[in-house]
C-alpha cells in the first residue's frame, strides 16, 4: 500500500473517531463547532475532509473529548488518553 493510500485512510479514520467522540459525549455538531469556536461550516468541512484540521482544533479536540490527539488522528487504535 503506498503513501497516499494510508494517509487518506488515516484521515478517515480520524473523522470517523471525532464523530464517535462526538456522539459518545451526545453532542450536536453545532454544540461541538460552539466549543470548538468555529461554524458549523468550518466543522463540517473538517469531518467531511474538505479543510484540514489545525493543530490549535485539535488540542481543542483533546481537551473536549480527553481523548489522545494521537487517537483522534487514527495513529493509536485505542482511545486512551
């Protein structure tokens, strides 16, 4: 498998564990992009694959969810923190 096959998986992954998080702690993707401090667009657009993710959203991530950033970017097959 080459490169760029395992960096979209990976990506993949990574939405689908925010999106997991996100339901685990029952909230709406508008409260999430709320506490996140962007749009419901500007999220959208990250769990879609549109928009990369910055550093500074997902240490807002981390902190939200406590989970690993290493987690939630597909690198740790569990979710510890």
């Amino acid at each position: 498998m080459d490169e760029v096959h395992k960096m979209r998986i990976r990506g993949d992954i990574m939405r689908v564990n925010i999106e997991v998080e996100r339901t685990r702690l029952q909230k709406t993707k508008t409260e999430m992009s709320q506490e996140l401090g962007v749009t419901y667009k500007t999220y959208n657009s990250y769990i879609t694959g549109k928009t990369p993710i910055p550093s500074d959203i997902l240490e807002k991530l981390r902190d939200i969810t406590g989970r690993s950033i290493d987690y939630l970017l597909g690198l740790q097959t569990d979710n510890a923190s």
